[in-house]
C-alpha cells in the first residue's frame, strides 16, 4: 500500500474554471484490490476515504476539508509483486 500527499500550490488548481483560493489536498492511495473487497468490510472504500479525509483535516485544519480529494487505486491481484514475485 502506497499513499502520496503534494503540495499543489494556489495559484496551480481551480475548481469550475476559477483559480483556487484555500488548499485543495489530494491523496492517492495505491493498494491491492483484495483488500478493498473483504467481505467481513463490504465499505471499506468507503471508511478509507473518510478517515484518509479526517488526517488530513486534523493536520491541515477543518477548512480544508471540503476541498480533500481521496483516490483509491486498487491493483488487481497478478498485476503487482514483491522482491522479483508477482503477487
């Protein structure tokens, strides 16, 4: 599992054709997609997305919470390895 945060800054994103004016934090999360389909968490995405979404506004602030944008890439099994194997 990978997650990035960058720094995007100001004057470099807009929403709806206007340059953005608070921080617009975007986190991509890269995971197998095994993980995403547990059937003992059928929201799993769901609950990731809220709590990747709840770190960031507890570090950067409550302002920027509707601005946080959370991606989840889920590999499929075969597609990924580790140490040379694929897994």
């Amino acid at each position: 599992m990978t997650s990035s945060i960058f720094g995007v800054p100001e004057h470099r994103w807009g929403t709806a054709g206007v340059p953005g004016k608070a921080p617009a934090p975007l986190v991509t999360l890269a995971m197998r997609e095994a993980g995403l389909t547990h059937p003992q968490i059928p929201d799993a995405p769901a609950r990731l997305i809220r709590s990747l979404t709840e770190a960031v506004t507890t570090v950067l602030g409550e302002s920027v919470r509707e601005h946080v944008s959370v991606s989840i890439v889920g590999v499929p099994a075969g597609r990924s390895g580790v140490g040379g194997e694929v897994v």
